[in-house]
C-alpha cells in the first residue's frame, strides 16, 4: 500500500514537470510577435538615421556671422603695436605670417569658454600660416593673465587693452577678424562654434569671404572690399602643411 501511493506521487511529479517543459501556444505566440515588433522597430529607426543624414546634407553650411560688426571687409586696417599679457611685443597684422586671427574673447563669455579647445587646436595646426592674437577689451592684466592660464591659452598672444576695441571697432565676443600681412580684413564674424572658426580660416584657403559668398560663387576682392566672381586672394592661400 505504501509502495503503490509512493508510485503514484512519483508518477503524478514527472507528469507535472512534462506539462511545466511544454510551452503553451499563448507564450511561443507571444515571443514570435516580440522580435517581430523588435524587427519592425529596428527597420523604424534605421530608416529614421537615413532621412537625417539626407536632411543634414541638404541644410545650408552654417559659417560665422559678420553683420555690421568690426572693419569693413577689403577695408585695411590701421597696424595696431601693444604688449601681451606676458610682456612681449604683438604687431597686428604680423608681417611674418601670412595671416593674422584675431579672436576677441572675455572672461565670463560662456561662448568663449567652450571655443578655448578650438583656438588652441587652430594656432597648434595652422602655425606656420596663421598668427593667432587674442584680445581682451574688458579686465585688467591680472584677471586676463588668470583667465588665458584657466583656459590653456597663455602660450598665445593674449592683449589686454580696451583701446583695441575702439581701434578694430570690435565690442562683442567671441568675434574673429582675419587679416593678410598688409592688414587687408579678409573675412570676420562671430565664431561661436568650431565650424564658426574653421569658417574663418576657410575664407583664407579658398578666396571667399563667407559661406554665402562661396555658394554665389564670389571670391573675395581685397582691393575695394567687395566681392567679384573669379578673383582670388590678394596674397597667396594657406597650404596645408
């Protein structure tokens, strides 16, 4: 009697666990249509990536914004002589280079801040071609010595004058203004980004003043400052070391 209620508790424990290792039709459904809504929703977002990326290519460049701010483009620029943050002597535009960076920045400019990397990264790879001069209108020595080491830019020229906003008659920033050895304003605007920047610099290596000028096919005419349609820099374009 104890044998045969042992066997059938044995019987009726391998019958259960049968039952439990057999999935019901509901849940082998169920899986089936999970990877296929997963499936679906993979196709979704690749699909999705691919009508950004054709709409990023269809937008129109972003370059720096020039307005009415700074010299006249084509306008040559008075030579401006002053000493740096470290005490040595700047001439803008530097007769040794054949362009000259002006980037106006201030201590607080949240724009500045985050365009330091791209200053550094500029003077760094364009060394040999392009003189980049910092200044500050705003602060004394002190606050703009404390600044440029806060922000790794003591190793560049750093003038801190107010006169020089009067004199390029830049009172914003972050702003940059691009000259040639004979002080010639080739290009300038607000560069609050990287591309804003490499706008600038662009407008050397190729011969258009903006983005805009580019599309419309005018290259920069140094000479009366406007633009006209296959004129080259004055001087010769940066190359690429």
């Amino acid at each position: 009697m104890h044998k045969t209620k042992m066997r059938q508790k044995a019987e009726l424990v391998h019958q259960l666990s049968k039952k439990r290792g057999k999935m019901s039709p509901f849940l082998i459904g169920s899986y089936v249509a999970i990877w296929i809504i997963v499936a679906l929703l993979t196709m979704a977002m690749a699909a999705l990536a691919r009508q950004i990326g054709l709409l990023h290519q269809r937008l129109p460049q972003t370059g720096a914004r020039m307005g009415n701010i700074g010299p006249n483009l084509g306008e040559t620029a008075k030579p401006f002589v002053a000493q740096d943050i470290n005490g040595q002597t700047v001439y803008i535009p530097d007769p040794e280079k054949p362009y000259t960076l002006l980037i106006f920045v201030s201590d607080g400019c949240s724009s500045c801040e985050q365009l330091a990397p791209a200053i550094i990264a500029t003077a760094k790879q364009e060394q040999k071609h392009l003189k980049v001069v910092l200044i500050a209108f705003n602060g004394d020595e002190a606050s703009n010595r404390a600044y440029a080491q806060k922000r790794g830019l003591s190793h560049l020229p750093f003038i801190s004058s107010s006169e020089s906003a009067v004199h390029f008659q830049v009172f914003t920033t972050p702003y940059a203004v691009l000259l040639d050895p004979k002080g010639v304003v080739v290009t300038k605007g607000l560069v609050n980004r990287r591309e804003h920047l490499d706008s600038i610099i662009n407008a050397a290596e190729t011969g258009y003043a903006s983005i805009q000028a580019m599309i419309a096919g005018k290259k920069f005419n140094g000479n009366n400052g406007a633009s006209r349609e296959g004129q080259s820099l004055p001087e010769s374009s940066i190359e690429k070391g």
